[in-house]
C-alpha cells in the first residue's frame, strides 16, 4: 500500500522552529514533485512548498518564503520542511503531497497523486 506519513508537528511557542518529516512507504518517490500544504480551521487547504524530483527547483508561498525551507532525501525517501520563525498564523494542519507531474503541477494542488493524512502544527503567541 503507497502511502505519506507526516511526522515532526507539535506545540511551539511564536518564533520557534519545527521540522516536519514525510516518509514514503510502497513506493519510491524519488521522479515524483512534492510538496507541502496547510489546512487551518475553518479555511480552505493552501499550498505552502514545493520541490521538484530532479535538480530541486523550489516553490513557496509568499506567506512562507524567507522561514521556510523545503528539502528531499531520495535515499530515504522522505520529504521535509523545515519551519523557523513561526507565527500564530502558521497553526495548521500540514499535509504532505507527492505527484509524478512537475513541482509546478504539485503548486496548483490538483489532480494530486498522493496525500499524507497530515499533522498539526500548532503556534502559541
């Protein structure tokens, strides 16, 4: 069974850092876009990073670039996301995606492949 378990999201005070892990089991993600999302209550699921499989080309939302960093571990088969200067805005449940298409592809959140089942991120002021 192909699957995406997120890991990493917890409790952290406005300004700490989070790392968020996705692992990819079933299958090898390694010619696959990822990327991640967010959902926050009460809001629609936004696209927060993305990562192509080849040269890693990045794409961030402008609510993220500067404190967050997407990375790939192709060995491992794991996504990341490392998340520095967290802001209460920041509170969500954070999804994982992976899609054979391009990274550009995984950026407009259609059609995608595979999703994780998510984690919650959660920023206290």
């Amino acid at each position: 069974q192909v699957q995406l378990v997120e890991s990493g999201g917890g409790l952290v005070q406005a300004g700490g850092s989070l790392r968020l892990s996705c692992a990819g089991a079933g299958r090898t993600f390694s010619t696959y876009a990822m990327g991640w999302f967010r959902q926050a209550p009460g809001k629609e699921r936004e696209f927060v990073a993305a990562i192509s499989w080849q040269v890693g080309i990045t794409y961030y939302a402008d609510s993220v670039k500067g404190r967050f960093t997407i990375s790939r571990d192709s060995a491992k088969n794991t996504l990341y996301l490392q998340m520095n200067n967290l802001k209460p805005e920041d509170t969500a449940v954070y999804y994982c995606a992976a899609d054979h298409r391009t990274a550009r592809a995984v950026v407009a959140g259609l059609g995608i492949d595979y999703w994780g089942q998510g984690t919650q991120v959660t920023v206290s002021s």
